[in-house]
C-alpha cells in the first residue's frame, strides 16, 4: 500500500522561478503536501516522474484493492465449496472404512469357523487312524506265531546203580 494517502492525483506544477513542485492532496477536505524540486536542470524530469510514480501506485493499489473486494466473494464460495467438498471426502472414507471393517470381520469370521472345521476333521482323521494303527497291531500281532517256551530237559532218573 502507498505510504502516501491521496485523494486526488499528484500534479507537478512549475514555478515561477523555473523549480517544480509536486502537489499531494491527501484529503478531499484539502490537506496538501507539496514536493520541491530546486534543481532547473532536473527538476521537470523529476517532478513528472514523482507524480507519475505516485498516481500509478495509487491506480496500481485502487486496482488490487478492487480485485480483492471483488475476489472475496468468490473466495468465500470457493471456501464454501472446498468445506463442502471436504465434508463429502471424509463422509465417503468412513464409509469406506466401515465397509472395510465389515468384510475384514467376515473373513475373519470365515477364517475361524475354517479352522474350527480342519481341527474337527484333523481329530476326526486321528481318530481314524488310531483306530486302523490298533487293528494293524492286532492283526500282526496273530500272524507272530509264539515261539514255545524251552521244555525243561528231562532228567533221567540216575540211580546209583546205573553208575556202577
């Protein structure tokens, strides 16, 4: 922004003296500044450019100020419309993260009642074999012929006079 409050453009005035001098109205009520340039030599060249300066930043700052006004509106709409847009983003992604919760729970729910049925069917299994291993055993056991047990020799009756 202008340090240089004006309410009418900044003219440069010669005088009588060949100096110029640039006049500032900063209020409409009619408080002015005014800059001189002493130099004759330089001194139009300058005061021109001065006042040039001063009335181009004041268009330049009417001009950003207009913009902005004009922008504001605009700016509330577009905030209005990103909130908007934002509250729907994070509406859509509970949503997606409830239904991810739901089926992470199905399949787990699934993947327990699988397990539940290959414990049931492992043990079923086991069973099984248990039973088939007992009439393997048996059966193999009745097919051993039992080795008979030693016979005592028998022992004659020695007499003393078989001896002799």
């Amino acid at each position: 922004m202008s340090n240089v409050p004006m309410s009418h453009p900044a003219t440069a005035v010669k005088n009588s003296d060949g100096t110029y001098t640039v006049r500032i109205q900063h209020t409409v009520e009619g408080s002015i500044t005014e800059v001189d340039f002493k130099n004759v030599l330089f001194a139009e060249v300058l005061a021109n450019a001065y006042a040039a300066m001063l009335n181009g930043q004041a268009v330049v700052e009417a001009k950003v100020d207009q913009i902005a006004s004009d922008a504001a509106p605009a700016l509330a709409d577009a905030k209005a419309d990103i909130k908007k847009l934002l509250t729907e983003a994070e509406a859509e992604a509970q949503k997606l993260i409830a239904a991810a919760k739901l089926e992470a729970s199905e399949l787990k729910t699934e993947a327990e009642a699988f397990i539940s049925e290959a414990k049931t069917e492992a043990v079923k299994l086991l069973n099984e074999a248990r039973t088939e291993a007992s009439k393997l055993i048996k059966e193999a056991a009745a097919k051993i012929e039992p080795t008979p047990a030693p016979t005592p020799a028998v022992k004659s009756a020695v007499t003393e006079e078989d001896e002799a």
